[in-house]
C-alpha cells in the first residue's frame, strides 16, 4: 500500500476513536506544499473542530495521542491552527519504490468501489466541419475518460451527434435544389456547408424559401421516405469525417447517440413533466418553472414550443433518463463550453425535480457541468483564419504534423523520412493536447504555435523529450529494466530522494484531477517530475556509479520514464522512444 494511503488508514481509527461520528471520507492527506514541514498533511482536523465548535489544536493533540505512526513516519507534528504533519521515514520510502519496481504498482490505487460514470463530450453537428471549437470538449473528455477507466471506474463515452433540428430542412432544400454532385463526392463535408449557408442565407431575405425549408423539416419530422434516406446520407458522409478527425486524435466512443435518436420520448417528457407538477403552459408553450430555487427563479426552461416543437432542453432530458435506465451510472458528465452553464443549471434542476417526483431519486446520481473557456489567437480575441472565418479542425492538425515535421528535421536530419514524419505526427498533435489541457480549464488561453511547438518549457515536446532522454540510457547501458537487476533503492543524495517524493505523489494527482475535472493538475506535475529528474540526473551519476547506487538509479530512471509516459497516455499524448 502506498505511503500516503497507509497514513490514512492509522488516521482514520485514531480520529473515530476521539470522534466516533466523523466521517472517514473526510480523513485525507495531501502533500504538504512547503516541503520544509513534512512530506503529507492533512487539515481534516480543523474541519472537524469547526463544526463542533472545537479547539482544532486540542483536537489534534487528541488524534495525536492516539496515533501510532512509528514505522511510517518520524515525529507526527502539530502546525498551525490544526495541521497535522508526517514526514515519511527512509524505510517507508524506499519500501513504496522497491514495490514500483516490482511491477507491484505505479504510484496510485485503483478505486475501492468502482463506480459507472457517463461522459457527454465532442457532440459535433452533422452536416458541418469539425473546427477548433470542437478540440476542447474532444481531448478534455477524452483525457477524463481514460483516467477514471485507469482508476478502475466503469466509463461509458457517448458522443451526442447534433443530427435533427431546423437546419435539416434548409439542407435538404440545398440538396434536392442546388447539389453540385462531384463537389459532394470529393469533398462532402464542404459541399454541405456550402448548401447550409446559401439557403441559409435566402431564408433570412425571402419568406417563401424560409417556408420551403419548413415543409422539407416537416415531411423529415413525419416519415417522408425520400427526406430519411437523404437525412441518412448526410449523417454517413458526416461520420466518416468525424472517425478520421478521431482516429488521429487517438479518440474512441462507446455509443454515438445523436439528438435524432431521443425523437420518440420526447411528447412523454413533456407530459410526464405536466403530469407532475413541474411545467406548465405559459403563451401557448411549454415551461419549466423552478419557483424554489432562487438561482433560476428567473430563468425557467422551455421544453415545448407554442408550434408543439421540442428543443435542446427536452432533448437533454430525454437523454439523461435514457442514461439513467440504460446504464445506471453514479455521474453523467457533460463536457461543453461555458456558454451553456445556465442550460446545464436547468437541465439538472428540472430532472432532479421529475427523478424525486417519480420516486427514482433514491440513489441520487452525480450530475457535473464540467465547462471550459475558448481559444484565443494572439490578438486576444477569437482564434480565427486570417480571412476570418473558424479555423477546421483536420486543417489545424494538419499544420500540427507539418510544423513539427520541421522542428524534427531541424533536430535530426539523419533520421530516414518515415520516421521524421512519425515522430513528428506525435509531436505535433501531442502539443496541440497539451496545450489544451495545461491551462486551467475554466480559463480562456492564446493559441501558439511558437509556445506549444517549444522544446523547453511547460510543453509536449519538452515532456516528451524527458521521456526519450530517459530511455536513451537504458539503450546506452544495454539493460531493458531494472526490474530483475535492483536488489535494493538505496537514496543518499537529496536530489534523488526529492525525485523519489515526486515519483509517489503521481496517485494524489490523479484523485485530485478526478476529483476537479482539471488535467492541468496532471501537466504541471509531470513538468515538475521532469524537472526533478533532470536536477537529478545532472547531480547523481547514474551509468558511472558503482552497485548498489548504479542500480537504484536505474531504477529511479525508469520509475520516472514509466510515470511520464502514463501520464501523457492520461492526456491522449502518445511518446517515443527517439527524437
């Protein structure tokens, strides 16, 4: 068992024992942020006080008496208002990474109880280009997805394909009026949008095209045999787009559901919300009121139009009670960006509302709005092409691997070209990721192809670099693993035992992205390890040291090379062995 888990688990009986009624969920270390104090703390105490209108310091001195910590850590220590501080022993430590090295673990503990989690990310429209837009939802679900599965959690990814609605009918007016159909054939996804925009256009100028469009909706809405199999076209040509945008990207999904496929639930919605109590009529339409909660008092959410039309509303609870009866799941996350944080705000209020209301609430489900800023280019405003128009997704990915290409060739000219354009198409999408990932996500960031491109500095390239570095010394000394070869990690010199302290914080990292939705957690720590390593191998000869110091380096070279790469597996970002 890791370090930071086995304090935890003295520190839970020692607390009970003063505090029978505390909740052992609450009972945490974290890693103290000034090292000088100890390795972990934990400010649970002071919690605990607080709502028993304690004194945190004689709470803690309580715990302190009964904890026993003598062959984990040194002296437990009381700081502040009530932390209690550990500072793990040399045994304690070089026990978790001799473990490491045995396969035994990677520094973090899968879940205790599994739980099913539903993640609603990427949701492109049929019929339109994958743009810039698209990438935020797309890598951010895609990375929390591979790290809950990591930690052991039963994940379920649907992506919501925007696939009905009003544009449909100006399509199939475009399509069966102006298709050019060699342009379809060579390139479908703008063929469309060309369509799109034209009638589009003509809708806003004439009355008579806005209601031709109409009609084609409606003969879509009821059935027409012809208008289907069109509509069915569309969303094929779309999804063939959208798999190869995936396939480079490394992003996969369990179900792809669009908006079309809760078509048929949507009348019960909203007569099992009428039925209930929980909307009623207003202007003719349909609404949602949330009279008890003052928040959205003045916010109610339409689920019918006047014309009997549903909308996004009756849609997204249509598909959380399809979610709820299919797959059970303890949380549904929705990846969107922030502009829809009052929709989401609705949407969970009402379902909660009709999920209490029908007596299926029991086991009340974790709902989670997990938002995110937009892109910005250098000027601070919008990330646009030059000619202003929303920069294409395959486009930007394409510019990625070629500039890449370039940093690659500048670096290794040697190198056959195969292997320049491989490495290259890892770099480059891997830093287009990263550079997504690494900010808070809740923040707007400037696109840079300079910045994220960088060998040096928080960025892919430069983890990824740390990475090859690290394996080129297992090529250099001929032994594959460690594995076989250390007897014992023996750590004297205080940058290695600093890098041994980074190597076993990388599973607090991972629950603390968990726990926030955040990966920039996860970037700024693999940049630190890398740091670490790299203060490391410049201050403790590894090759040229003797047995057993040679070895336990070794071995700390390859802990820290298996923790980057599944780290950056964690973020979608592939590595090489080579640069």
């Amino acid at each position: 068992m890791l370090p930071y888990r086995l304090i935890e688990q003295r520190l839970q009986p020692a607390v009970l024992a003063v505090l029978p009624d505390a909740d052992p969920a609450t009972l945490q270390v974290r890693p103290c942020a000034d090292l000088r104090f100890g390795d972990y703390q934990t400010a649970a105490l002071m919690g605990l006080a607080k709502a028993r209108k304690m004194n945190p310091r004689a709470l803690a001195e309580q715990v302190l008496a009964k904890l026993d910590m003598a062959d984990l850590c040194g002296r437990v220590e009381i700081a502040g208002a009530g932390f209690l501080n550990f500072r793990l022993l040399p045994a304690t430590l070089t026990s978790a990474l001799e473990s490491a090295v045995r396969g035994e673990h990677m520094f973090f503990s899968r879940a205790a109880q599994p739980r099913s989690i539903v993640i609603d990310f990427s949701s492109p429209n049929v019929a339109k280009p994958m743009h810039i837009g698209h990438i935020r939802s797309t890598i951010l679900g895609d990375c929390l997805a591979r790290l809950f599965r990591l930690l052991g959690h039963r994940v379920v990814t649907d992506n919501h394909l925007g696939d009905w609605g009003t544009q449909f009918g100006m399509l199939l007016l475009g399509w069966k009026r102006d298709l050019d159909r060699a342009t379809l054939d060579r390139d479908p996804i703008a063929e469309m949008e060309r369509l799109y925009k034209k009638v589009s256009a003509e809708c806003k100028e004439t009355s008579a095209t806005l209601e031709d469009a109409r009609q084609e909706l409606v003969k879509l809405q009821a059935g027409d045999a012809e208008n289907l199999r069109l509509w069915r076209e569309m969303i094929a040509l779309s999804q063939h787009q959208f798999d190869t945008i995936y396939g480079r990207l490394g992003v996969t999904f369990d179900f792809t559901l669009g908006e079309s496929f809760y078509n048929p639930r949507l009348k019960a919605v909203v007569a099992a919300l009428v039925a209930r109590g929980l909307a009623r009529e207003s202007e003719g339409a349909i609404v949602v009121f949330f009279d008890d909660l003052p928040a959205l008092k003045e916010h109610p959410a339409l689920v019918q139009k006047s014309d009997g039309a549903a909308n996004y509303a009756t849609t997204d609870l249509a598909t959380l009670a399809h979610r709820l009866e299919t797959w059970h799941p303890a949380e549904v996350i929705y990846v969107t960006d922030g502009r829809q944080q009052l929709h989401f705000q609705q949407i969970f209020a009402a379902f909660r509302n009709w999920q209490l209301a029908i007596g299926n609430w029991q086991a009340p489900i974790k709902l989670a709005h997990v938002w995110f800023g937009s892109i910005l280019g250098e000027d601070g405003k919008p990330f646009k092409t030059r000619s202003g128009e929303t920069v294409k997704l395959a486009g930007l990915l394409d510019e990625a691997e070629e500039r890449a290409l370039k940093v690659v060739t500048e670096k290794n000219p040697n190198l056959p070209e195969s292997e320049r354009k491989e490495i290259a198409r890892v770099i480059g999408l891997g830093a287009v990721k990263y550079a997504d990932l690494l900010p808070n996500r809740q923040s707007d960031y400037v696109f840079s192809w300079d910045k994220m491109l960088a060998l040096s500095g928080n960025t892919a390239p430069y983890l990824q670099y740390a990475y090859a570095r690290i394996r080129s010394i297992f090529r250099k000394s001929e032994v594959r693993s460690p594995k076989s070869e250390v007897q014992a990690v023996v750590l004297v010199a205080l940058e290695e035992i600093a890098l041994a302290k980074q190597l076993l914080n990388f599973g607090l990292v991972l629950e603390a992205v968990a726990e926030e939705y955040r990966p920039n957690y996860l970037c700024n720590y693999l940049y630190d390890l890398a740091g670490g390593f790299t203060r490391f191998y410049e201050t403790c000869p590894v090759l040229k040291a003797d047995e057993p110091t040679r070895g336990s380096r070794l071995a700390l070279c390859d802990l820290t090379s298996r923790v980057l790469k599944q780290g950056l597996e964690i973020l979608g970002i592939e590595t090489v062995e080579q640069m």
